[in-house]
C-alpha cells in the first residue's frame, strides 16, 4: 500500500497514529540538528519531521530530497510543538521512521507556488507542472464538483444524460467549422459541432423529452480570454415547455449550484428585456453589480444653438449620458482619457461633453457657451445630479450611442471601484430580436440561430417588417458576462421553411443543410425549448479567473496553440494521399 492517508486529512484526533503518506516535495528547511519537509498531494500539505539525535541516516537522507521529488514517508503522527494556521493539518506533523524516493525530479522550470515565476506561456508548456499549483489544482476541483452537482440536480428533475456524436454534418451556426476529412469518402467532410443544437432538437422529436449532456464544442473563430477553439457546454433541452417553464427550471439549477459549491444564496433572478438592456446600460449582457443606467435626454433637451445636440435629435438619432456619481473632481487628463475612451475601436464617437456639479454648488461644462447654468441644472435634474457628480454626454446614430455608452459605464466602474467583488449580478435577457441586419447586404440574418421560434405576437411584422420580430430566445448574465444563451424552439415545419426562406435559403438548399430535421418534423415534433451553459466561463466567474484558460486542464493560447504538445503541426505526406488531400504551397507559405 503506498499509503493509508493524503497529505491532507490528518488532525489532532490522528495523534499516535502510524500512517504511510506519498506525495510531492514541496519544500524542505535545514534547521541544523531538525529537519522539516513539507510533503504535498492533491488534497494538501502535511509537515514530515527528521531528527539527527533519533535517527541521523535518515535526517541526511531528507536534506538531499529536491523539490518536487516523488516520495513515500513512514511514521508516526504527532502534536505539533509550533503550530500553522496557514495549512489544514498545522496542528500535527508526522516524525518519519521510513521513507522511500519514489522518483527525483529535476528542478522545475518555475516554482510550484500561488503566486509563481513564471508566465503563462512557459506555464502552458509545462501544464502538468502547472496544475500542481493550489490556484489551478482548486479551480480544477470546483470544476468537477460543478459538474457533479448539475448532474444531480438535472438527473433529480427527469433530465437523461446523453451523448450525441462528433463528427456530424457541416451547417451554417455562426461560425467556422472545423472540418474533418473522410478516407473512406474521399473529398467529403465531417463538421465537428459547434453545439448539439440540431441533435438535441432530434432528441426531443425523439420522445426523450428531458435531455442533457456535458460536451465539447468546437468553433474556429478568433481567439481572446474567454474563447477556445474546444469548450464545454452543459446542454439542455426539455419538450412540451414554454419560456417560463424553461428560465424556472433553469433558475433553480443557479440557485442550487451557488448553494452546494460556494454556499451562497441567489435571490430571485430578475428578468429585463432586450431592450430595456440596451437602453439602459448599453448592452445585452449588463453588470448590475452597480447603478450608473444611460439616462436618454432627447425628450427633456432644452433649446439651445449647439449643432451637435440638435444635428443627432433631428436625424433621428440619441443624446444620452452617464452620471459618474461623485467624479466631478476628474482632472483635465482624465476627462482626456475618457474622451479618447469613446473615440477608439469600434466606438467611434467624436467626443463627450462633460457637465460637472462642483462641490462648492457651482455648475461647469464643456458647453458653456451654449447653456445657461439654468439649462445645464436642468439636464442635471434628469439624472438626479448632485454636488460631486459628474455627467458626461454623448450624441450621435442610437445604437452606437447606446454601445459606447455601456462600454464607458464598466470603464468608470473599474476606475471608480464601484463594483463590490462580494455581490453576485444574476439575471434574464429576454426578447431578443430575431433577426438583424446584415451590415454589408442589408438582409435579414439571424442573431441567435435560425431554429428560435418567433414570439407569436409579433408575426404580424414577420414578411413586412421583420426586424421588429423578437424571437422567444433568452440569455442568463452573470457579472456582465453571458453564461447561458436559449430559446423555444421552432417545432412547425412550415414555420421553419419560413424563416430559411427569410434568411436567402430556397428549397433545394434547405433541404441539403437541414433536410433531415424538416424531415423529422413531418411526424409529429412536440413544443421544445433549452438552453446551453457555458461551463468554462461560468466556472471560471465562481472560482475568480481572469480567462476560461484558467478553468481548463489543458487549454490552447490565445493564438489557438498546444503549447505542451507543440499543435497544431504538419502531417506526412502519406497521411494527407490517404485522405486524398494536397497542400497548397502559395497558402502554406501564407
């Protein structure tokens, strides 16, 4: 037996007992006639104690011991002298009478700590080195407990865990397939899927009527901190549903999750509209940890010669702003930054216009010249501006008013510390549009996939003005960020023919990218709805991860490589005969 116990569980009540621990090396100290050798496993530290009067072989052995030797100690558990607060077992140690090296180690390349030397790349490269950090390791755990709990609670509520297949039929979803070619169908490909989407949705036409799985998914798109080209979702579908019968069942899975894994207490999850999202906070994924809502002063403007404010009124678009409470004190360099803040990337603005309500009671602005204090306390009342408050302005097209709008309210959260890290921000979005328009064609495509159903209400507008149709789609948001995206599904076949037809597919095309799930619908598909949870991203919110890299064993870089294993690489010349596949040179070399 290479041991009775893990470095973790012995206690006071453990003391005489004679145990056999095996682990890791984490560090050793020389105290002259002691010596102490800190022993780890996946569940913890325990302090091995050598002594040179009992037994000096054995105390010279334990000086030689490297970090991160893999070693098996013998011994008796005892009281210790010196207590630790700073590990579970700080309150004993184990006096070795025997111990074995089960294998040396070479010094690592970075060291085995929180808070370590080296960077992420070398850490990627040595990953399995890496996941021996506690940070890592833990966030691993809770990840597996995670799971564990979703799988207990879906299971608990009639949900069947199943599996749906890997290699499946290329279809337009939103992304770039990864393509996997057939030896034995030569020039043809599998898609490996994005989502079990249209499998899940077979499964409710099925009869399975409750359904889940754990999976990989697979998007070839470009990578940041919260994308992988292979992620986990937990996927779930439920038939003879409707909207509340799916957020509810869903609501409870996020309550009872944070209870069990954190020990923490949900409210009730609050539900907002789309457009009340964007509307207020400039976007469909908003942090409610913290007030600051857009406040949009078209209605409440008064009168004034100043051509920007009138220029976006009377073409139709926005003049909206933020209260930065108490930030009237912001230095010229600052309102600079933030002014600069609006104008970059995909912003686009041309500036802000800053009214300050000085503490002194006196009431400044950019636009002075344009607006009696009268005025500008006017426009102040809008935002229930008080001494100290600073407001800041923005006028141009709606939607890129709104979006740069909700972009600077989480920079000024971030600069003003106004987020309590303690509060958890929970919510629904629901009523998404169905459709949006394509920024190069002008047509109609669709926002979430083309198998939402269109809210009942609104198919009215369907052939005439469709992008007022909102779809019976909804995303769950957690601190700002999107963890679970859903709908109810179309179940009629004629509906689904429609919105293809919509979208630019005719019947011939439908029938070779989604012919088998129109088929399927012609015997009898029930009302189905479910939704999808990011594991990684949920995850890595819980355990307080900057990226979802952070949440995986064995994650790719932001450019989408295997460090460790040194992929994506080239394949032999036989392989690609046996797939019937040539390399470009000209694209190769790009």
């Amino acid at each position: 037996m290479f041991r009775t116990s893990t470095c973790g569980e012995l206690r006071l009540s453990d003391v005489s007992k004679s145990v056999t621990l095996a682990g890791w090396v984490q560090g050793t100290r020389d105290l002259g006639g002691l010596t102490f050798v800190d022993l780890r496993d996946r569940y913890g530290i325990t302090q091995l104690a050598f002594n040179m009067d009992t037994n000096a072989d054995l105390c010279l052995r334990a000086r030689k011991l490297g970090r991160e030797f893999v070693v098996q100690a013998i011994g008796t558990v005892v009281e210790r002298s010196s207590k630790s607060n700073k590990i579970d077992t700080g309150d004993i140690e184990i006096v070795v009478s025997e111990f074995t090296i089960l294998n040396a180690s070479e010094v690592p390349p970075f060291m085995i700590e929180t808070n370590t030397d080296g960077n992420e790349e070398l850490r990627l490269k040595y990953r399995y080195l890496d996941i021996r950090r506690p940070v890592l390791r833990d966030r691993l755990l809770m990840r597996a407990k995670i799971a564990s709990v979703i799988r207990e609670y879906l299971s608990g509520n009639d949900f069947c865990e199943i599996e749906t297949p890997s290699f499946i039929k290329s279809t337009p979803e939103g992304a770039r397939d990864f393509l996997v070619p057939s030896r034995l169908v030569p020039g043809s490909f599998y898609a490996l899927p994005q989502s079990p989407q249209i499998l899940k949705q077979l499964l409710m036409v099925a009869g399975m009527d409750r359904y889940f799985q754990i999976v990989k998914c697979y998007r070839d798109e470009d990578f940041r901190g919260d994308r992988q080209p292979e992620f986990t979702q937990v996927d779930c579908e439920m038939s003879f549903v409707e909207q509340d019968d799916v957020l509810n069942m869903f609501e409870g899975l996020i309550k009872t999750l944070f209870k069990k894994t954190i020990n923490v207490d949900v409210p009730a999850v609050e539900r907002i509209t789309y457009a009340n999202a964007m509307q207020k906070y400039g976007s469909d994924k908003p942090d409610l940890r913290f007030d600051c809502p857009i406040v949009e002063l078209n209605a409440v403007l008064p009168a004034s010669e100043f051509p920007v404010f009138n220029n976006a009124v009377t073409s139709g678009g926005l003049v909206a702003g933020l209260n930065a409470k108490g930030s009237a004190g912001y230095t010229r360099k600052q309102l600079d930054e933030l002014t600069e803040f609006v104008k970059v990337s995909h912003r686009g603005l041309s500036g802000l216009v800053n009214i300050r309500f000085n503490e002194d009671g006196t009431v400044k602005s950019s636009v002075d010249k344009f607006y009696t204090e009268e005025q500008l306390r006017a426009i102040g009342e809008a935002f229930g501006a008080e001494k100290g408050d600073l407001l800041l302005l923005a006028a141009d097209k709606t939607a890129k008013v709104r979006k740069s709008l909700g972009d600077l309210r989480l920079d000024l959260a971030k600069r003003n510390n106004w987020i309590d890290e303690s509060k958890w921000s929970i919510l629904w979005v629901v009523d998404f549009p169905l459709f949006e328009e394509d920024e190069e064609t002008g047509n109609p495509i669709f926002v979430h996939h083309p198998f939402c159903s269109p809210n009942p209400e609104d198919m009215q507008y369907f052939d005439s003005e469709p992008l007022k149709v909102r779809a019976l789609q909804y995303d769950m948001v957690m601190n700002g960020n999107e963890i679970c995206s859903g709908s109810i599904r179309i179940h009629n076949p004629d509906l689904q023919r429609r919105v293809f037809e919509k979208l630019g597919l005719d019947e011939e095309a439908q029938q070779q990218k989604f012919g088998f799930l129109l088929n399927s619908f012609k015997y009898g598909a029930p009302p189905h709805g479910g939704c999808a949870f990011g594991l990684d991203r949920m995850v890595m919110l819980m355990t307080g991860g900057e990226t979802i890299r952070d949440t995986m064993a064995f994650p790719k870089t932001s450019g989408g490589r295997d460090l460790m294993m040194d992929a994506p690489t080239p394949v032999d010349e036989k392989q690609l005969r046996e797939l019937s596949i040539k390399i470009d040179v000209k694209t190769e070399a790009k």
